[in-house]
C-alpha cells in the first residue's frame, strides 16, 4: 500500500478531560482553569499560562461541581480556592450563562 500523498494526514486536535464529568473533548472546547506560581486560580483563555491547570465543559452540572462540590481545588492541588478567586470564577460561569 502506498503512503498517503503528502499534506493529507488529518491535523492533531489535542484532547483534554473535564475534570468534573470526566468526558474528553477537544482543548479548545473546554475552559481552563490554572492555578498560578503566587497561588492565584484565574481562567486561562489562550491556554498557555504557566501553572497546573485543569478543564471543565461549559456545562452548568460540571461548573456547579467544579465550584462547590471540590472538584476544582482537588484538580488543582489546593486546599480551598481563594474567596477573591471564587467570586471571579463564579462571575465567569454567570458569563457563560450558566448558574453555578
């Protein structure tokens, strides 16, 4: 069999998992989440921030388990999301449409 002409191979799509549903999707379908050097948890919209980071689909069940169930801080590695934090997470979800 001969190999396929050259520029044919479909493009990698990088598949990450949503931390609270645990279903995998392509990375930029799901918002990031990343828990900085200083400690801060922000959302990473270009993906590429350093720090641990974690995913969650823009579904209400997977931000409201992300927010409130531990889901999220678990993912992070931290004990509790900063109160500051939390109100700029929660404010985002609200964004989205979706009511955590």
């Amino acid at each position: 069999m001969a190999p396929p002409p050259r520029g044919s191979r479909p493009r990698h799509v990088p598949q990450r998992t949503c931390v609270a549903c645990r279903q995998t999707s392509a990375k930029r379908q799901l918002v990031r989440i990343v828990r900085g050097p200083d400690g801060t948890v922000i959302i990473d919209p270009t993906g590429k921030r350093s720090g641990r980071g974690a995913y969650l689909c823009e579904s209400p069940e997977c931000w409201q388990a992300g927010l409130t169930r531990g889901v999220l801080p678990r993912a992070l590695k931290i004990e509790t999301i900063p109160e500051d934090d939390l109100q700029n997470l929660s404010a985002f979800a609200q964004r989205l449409g979706l009511q955590p």
